[in-house]
C-alpha cells in the first residue's frame, strides 16, 4: 500500500468509486480508495437501481442528468460495460390536481436544465404502462430517460476506469484511525499500514459515522430497513414486447421497475423501521435483514388494487437491507463541518440513480473549490448543532413514509418540530403565530386568526393571501413587530479585525465606530459566497471594540468556516459565534421610532442615530444592541438582545406598542416586502454561480481597492462578459406566485430562471426575481413564465419597485 496520496476516499460503494473516478476525471491521479470490505458490499449490492432525471431542485436535475450521461457512456464502453436499460421511461402517478400542479412545477424547472418532462393523464398512464389500472387516478409526470442499472458493474466499471487514470484501489482494508496534524493534512490508520494524505473523503454508506467518530464529527444520517421482492414471471410483460416503465407510487406507496419477466416492487410503509440505531455488527457486509413482508402488508393491498398483475404472481426473493436518509432527504455532498480538508458524501438514499453526479459534483468541489452549480441543497453544513441522531432519526421515518410525495410551498412536517426555540416560542404560538422552520429554528410565519385556521397546501395563492396583507399593511402605515431568531451573528474582534473584512469583502467595508455596512464575500472564481451586515460596535463595559459579522440563519456553519479558513495566523483577528446566545426583534413601520423612543432614554431621532447606526442601549431594562437596518423598506429597528432577557425586552416593546397600534408580523410578510425593495436572498437569488455584476449588485464592488479573495478570478470574469443578468419581473398573473426554478420562456427556448416570487402588496404586483440571458434584461422587456404548465407575460420591471430612493428608511 502506498504511503503518501493527495485523497484517500474511504467507502468502496457507489459513492466512494463515483468520487475516485471523477477525481481522476478532474485531472487527480495520486487518489486511492480504501474499502473494509469487497467494492459495493455495503448498501450499494442490494440497491433497486434505479435511475430518474426527477430532482426537487435544478442541482438535483443536474447531477441526476449527469448520471445518465455517464451511465450511458459507461454502457456502451467495449472495455467495461455496464449492464443498463436506459429509456424505459418511468411515470410518477397523482391522484389530486395539487400533485398534477407540483408536477407541471417540476416540468417547468426541469427544462430549464434541458430536461422535458411530460404531463400525462390517467389514461395515457395505462396505455404506456398496460399493467396499471386508472381507479383513482388523475393522471402522471413521464420522464422518458428513465431506467435502472446493474449497480456492481457500474461500481467495478468506475474503480476499473480509475484506476487506468492512475488511481489506486485497496480492499479488504478497515481503517482504524483518523489523525490530523497541525499543517491539516491527515494519516489514515488501517490493518494494513498507515497512508498519509492531503484531504480525506468519508464514503461510508450506513458506516458513516464510525468513520466520522474517528476525526471528532457526527452526520446527521440515518439508516432505515427498506423491503422489495421480486415476481415471478408475468405473462402480460412478456406478450407487450417491449420493457416496463418504471412506476412511483404516492397513492400508495410502492415502485415497480421490470426485471426480467416479472417485476421488481419496492415499499415503504408507513409502519417502517429504523437499522443500525445502537450499532453495525462488524461482520454485515453483503448482509440483509431478516425479511418482515408483514410489515408492508397496507401498502402491498394498495399495490395490488394499482397493478392487479402482481396478485396472480408468486415471489421469486425478497430482500431487505438498509438505506440511509439525512434530516431533509437530500445527500451531504461537501466540506465537513469544523474540519479542514475533510469532505463528505453520505447519506445518499437513491445512491446508484444519482451517485454519478454527486461524484461529480465532490469531485469539482476538492479539485477547483467550488462546483459548477451551487450545491447548498447538498451542503453538509446546511444542518448545525441541532442535528442529533434522535431527531435524524424522525426525520428519516417521516420522510420514508412519504418518500413520493414532494413538498408543497410552505410546508412544514411535524416529525422534530421544535428543534430549536426562544423563550418567546410560546408566548408568540399563545398570540397564534404559525410557525416556519429556518435552520432548525421555530420562526414566526404569520398570525392566524383562530387556533383551527390550516391553509390549503398549494402552488397557488392560499388562504392566507389576505393575512399577510394585513401584516404588511400595518408595517406600512404604523408599526409591527416581529421576532427573527437564529440569525448568524460572529463577534470578530483584534487589532487587525478591520483588514481582515477588507480582504474577504470585495467592496468597501464601514470602519467607523457605530455604523453599519452591507457587504459580499467572493469566492476564489469571483462569485458570490455570502453576504454579511457588518455592525461595529464601540468599546464599552460590555466588551472591547468590535464587529459583529451578521448573515442568513442557514449560514452558520458555512459562513463560520468560510472566514475561520481564511484568516491568517499572523493576524490578531478572533472569531467568536453569538448565534446561539442572542435574538433580533424586528420593529418596523413610520411609528416605529416612537416606540422605540418610550422603551429607551436613549435619542432615536434621525440625527442622533440615523439610518445604518448601531448602538447598545437598555430596552426597558433588557441590555440590547440596536441597528438602524430594514429589509422590509419601511423605517426599522433590529434589537439585538440577549436570549435570557429576551422576554422582557418583547414584553416592554409589547406594551409600550400597545398606544400606537402595533400588530405583530410574519416571515411572509418580510418575504413581501424585500422583494418590493429589490433586497435579496442567500441561497435563493445569492447562488455561487453567479458573480457580483451578473447578480446587479455593482454598487458593492470596489476593483480599485486593494487585493481581496476572489478580486482575479472576478477581473477575468468581467472580460468575459455576463452569462444572465439578476431582474425583476412583474407577472401577469393574480393566480399564483412564480416558484422558484421555474422557467422562462423566449420563442419556445429557455431564457432563464426564477429564484424567488412572491405577491408585492404595496405596489399590488405579482413579483419575481429571475436570471435571464442579457440581451432580454433590458426594462421592458416581456417574455413568457411557465408558471405549472401555464404561460403568463412576465415583463422587466426597475428593481425596488417600493421606494427606490430608500426615503423610507431616512425618515
């Protein structure tokens, strides 16, 4: 075995090959993979195999699209090809026209990455799956590059690939140990000897964190026992003469794919069951669980009444073996939280289907620090410290059980819920908040007007379309308050804190005690990173000089790590995270600065604390620091207080509000009102694929100041000229909001792609912000949304449509 590599991936299945092979692909050779066992004896031997273009998002399509495509080249290689019946198609069933509408939503973002999808009606899902029958059903979304693959082959033909590029693969091999030193490059113990390597990869399926124990981690991954069987021959598919489509089931909860003659049809039950909760016997490999067809009865009736076939058929085997789920369903594909050259890709519930683009996408990310597409939908850090292996655990049943059925906007499952509280969490639910979930956080999402109040789930405008213009409306015209907890808030101070910003901003950063800034951070490719609200506070008997760093709640973690990475070791900057410790209350509205002046004896008038001020004061007697920002265009107060004072601090602007009407106010509203002001979302118009120019954001970019992260690499993207341009859209439509990754449509082709919409009320629009191709960015300019499957005008309106010139938030 060899004793220095650049990365050691360590997990021979999917995953683990799909990883090396791109690597290599990527132009790495020096990689080495390292399996306990034999290749593809984990999760990987047992899988149904199936492969679909269907993703919840562009990046899920994408990689997905990847897959095919190298399957498909995998295939036909006379070297080493794989066994794979591409082109079945496959048809997801619906039986309630909100499926049939999320459907038309799915084919609408799906062509935006030049996949098409087919919506079809109960009785074209009969006539291309003759074994079905239409009872209770509306009709289905048809992918025609569906298929499944032979998942050793595949595993073999990546390894056997890899190693030609110069890889080396060792089976056989447990490692028994993880040690990082001081220069972050790591050895990797095995009962074979020591390697020492650069980075390391955990590719360990339903192993994960025994791996991940090794370096001082824990993932928030699950395993779950998943049963198919597999049919004896049918004679209906042998006398079609051509294979059977792929079928998913949401109605009652089953698949079915061809094999051979007969039929290969997997469950998931409601009554389902976790695996491997209180540890894996060293010796399950190439293993299966004790069959339990017991449990899968309900569904299995369901199936039958579905395909009427399978009752007249014997079964052939039957197998049950675990699969793995993170809390939100999707794979953790990237850097590992808190550790240094230390990624991840696990918890890949339809590994083989898709394995070959999240390789892919790791790969890029080691190789060239970023992916061609942004891939927080993947990110391990996208969870925090609230991800325990209890609430994994429920999230992983809960998603189980309904592993067809897609989210619908604004839906939230109960499995977990609360994760992560205040002390105002019930004093707000006793003043019938709804609650939202931001990164684990119970969130205020609107108030509802009476405990038995429950919208209809929908891509349409619902229910709640005349609360939220209420909410909005006393923020306009007097004052609202509202709470916004777990927003990331880093304490960076030293003597070099404000150099340090410097370079990690690309544009000019407020030094001056008691302002505040807004700010971007680059990557080394000159896109967009994150965003930060810069605050800097004055020295006082709570603590020295200092900036607070403020970004998107989602961010902890990422943000944490993009700047604990980036500092230097001769620079007197400290990082300290105040997330956990201290919750805004959001005051908002023209009468807001008179609640503020009776809660306080500090000045609150324009000239003593204007717009984009920071200072730390008493609200009531609850210690605050207070920031003159607003993402809602009206004038605003962030409060900054902290948690053990916070119900004192509501209590008092509580009752001091109570004189000038004062109402409390909602995440959907706030979602309103930025979009009216042009103000923007992390990971929904912020994305790492797109650069400061491109995403409108000029005014932010100072080229002339000196060296900062990502200042070359934006330099020769500017030569270069934009790929799509960031606008706003006014959409002709009072039925339902543009949904995100929607597609927009010029002549038939793909013009762009909506990242946020939501109904504006002050300016009575239907708004929506999109990337276009530059030629039809121009004010004015109309072209088509494909809004679930209809097409409506959408023209280009000036951004902030609301009080462009901020006058508002001056007064």
């Amino acid at each position: 075995m060899k004793s220095r590599t650049r990365v050691v991936v360590i997990g021979g299945g999917i995953a683990g090959c799909s990883t090396l092979y791109h690597l290599t692909q990527e132009g790495w050779s020096d990689v080495v993979l390292i399996e306990r066992d034999e290749l593809t004896s984990g999760t990987t031997w047992h899988s149904a195999a199936q492969v679909t273009n269907f993703g919840m998002n562009q990046t899920m399509v994408g990689l997905k699209s990847h897959s095919i495509a190298l399957y498909k080249k995998l295939r036909d290689d006379p070297e080493y090809p794989v066994g794979y019946h591409h082109g079945d198609g496959g048809i997801r069933l619906a039986n309630t026209e909100a499926q049939m509408q999320g459907y038309r939503h799915f084919s609408s973002m799906a062509r935006g990455m030049g996949v098409e999808f087919e919506i079809i009606d109960a009785e074209e899902c009969a006539r291309r799956h003759p074994l079905i029958s239409t009872e209770n059903l509306l009709g289905g979304l048809w992918d025609g590059e569906d298929g499944d693959i032979d998942p050793a082959q595949l595993c073999q033909a990546l390894a056997f690939h890899a190693r030609k590029a110069g890889a080396e693969v060792y089976r056989h091999t447990p490692v028994t140990g993880l040690t990082q030193h001081s220069d972050d490059t790591w050895t990797v113990e095995t009962t074979q000897g020591n390697i020492d390597a650069d980075i390391v990869v955990n590719a360990c399926g339903y192993r994960v964190n025994e791996v991940a124990a090794m370096m001082g981690a824990h993932h928030p991954v699950a395993s779950m026992e998943h049963q198919y069987f597999v049919t004896e021959d049918i004679p209906a598919i042998i006398e079609a003469g051509h294979r059977m489509p792929l079928l998913r089931c949401p109605i009652s909860d089953y698949y079915a794919r061809q094999e051979k003659n007969g039929l290969l049809v997997g469950f998931y039950e409601q009554g389902c069951k976790t695996w491997g909760m209180d540890g894996i016997s060293p010796s399950f490999a190439n293993d299966l669980c004790p069959d339990d067809l017991d449990r899968v009865m309900d569904v299995l009736e369901g199936a039958f009444s579905r395909m009427p076939a399978l009752a007249e058929v014997g079964i052939k085997r039957v197998v049950n073996g675990p699969i793995t789920y993170t809390i939100d369903g999707a794979p953790l594909v990237g850097p590992i939280p808190g550790k240094r050259n230390a990624f991840c890709i696990i918890g890949l519930r339809a590994g083989v289907g898709e394995g070959g683009g999240h390789g892919w996408l790791l790969a890029q990310q080691i190789v060239h620090g970023e992916a061609c597409y942004d891939t927080w939908c993947l990110d391990p850090r996208r969870f925090t410290g609230h991800a325990n292996v209890e609430l994994t655990s429920r999230k992983a049943i809960e998603d189980y059980q309904n592993e067809f059925r897609f989210h619908f906007p604004h839906e939230h499952r109960p499995a977990g819920r609360p994760a992560k509280t205040t002390p105002l969490t019930p004093v707000l639910a006793a003043e019938g908040a709804e609650f939202t979930v931001v990164n684990g956080w119970e969130r205020v999402d609107y108030i509802k007007p009476s405990p038995d109040f429950h919208p209809s789930l929908s891509f349409d405008f619902d229910e709640t379309f005349d609360l939220i213009a209420s909410e909005v409306r006393n923020v306009q015209t007097n004052v609202g308050l509202t709470e916004v907890n777990g927003f990331n808030r880093i304490e960076i101070t030293g003597a070099d804190r404000h150099a340090f910003l410097d370079r990690m901003m690309c544009g000019a950063v407020t030094k001056r005690d008691g302002r505040v800034g807004l700010g971007y951070l680059l990557n080394h490719h000159g896109m967009l990173k994150a965003e930060a609200t810069v605050a800097n506070i004055p020295a006082s008997d709570r603590g020295p000089a200092r900036v607070w760093f403020g970004s998107a709640a989602a961010a902890e973690w990422h943000d944490l790590d993009w700047l604990s990475t980036h500092r230097r070791q001769d620079e007197d900057v400290h990082l300290n995270s105040l997330t956990n410790d201290q919750t805004i209350l959001v005051l908002a509205g023209p009468r807001s600065r008179e609640v503020m002046q009776a809660v306080s004896r500090a000045d609150w008038s324009a000239e003593a604390f204007p717009w984009l001020s920071v200072r730390e004061c008493f609200v009531g007697f609850a210690p605050a620091t207070v920031m003159s920002v607003s993402f809602s265009g009206e004038l605003a107060y962030e409060i900054h207080v902290p948690n053990a004072s916070l119900y004192a601090a509501f209590l008092a602007l509580r009752e001091a509000g109570q004189s000038y009407g004062m109402h409390l106010f909602g995440a959907r509203a706030i979602e309103s009102m930025r979009m009216e002001k042009g103000f923007l979302h992390w990971k929904a118009d912020l994305l790492t694929e797109f650069d400061p120019f491109e995403t409108g954001l000029d005014r932010f970019v100072k080229l002339e100041k000196g060296d900062f992260i990502g200042k070359g690499g934006l330099c020769r993207r500017q030569l270069e000229g934009p790929r799509r341009k960031l606008v706003t859209l006014d959409i002709a439509s009072t039925r339902a909001p543009a949904h995100g990754g929607a597609s927009l449509m010029e002549k038939g082709k793909v013009v762009g792609t909506v990242t946020s919409g939501a109904w504006g009320y002050r300016v009575g629009m239907n708004l929506a912000y999109a990337f276009v191709d530059p030629g039809i960015s121009e004010v004015g300019q109309v072209i088509e949304l494909d809004l679930c499957g209809a097409r409506v005008p959408a023209k280009v309106i000036p951004p902030s449509p609301y009080d462009p010139g901020h006058t508002n938030l001056r007064v």
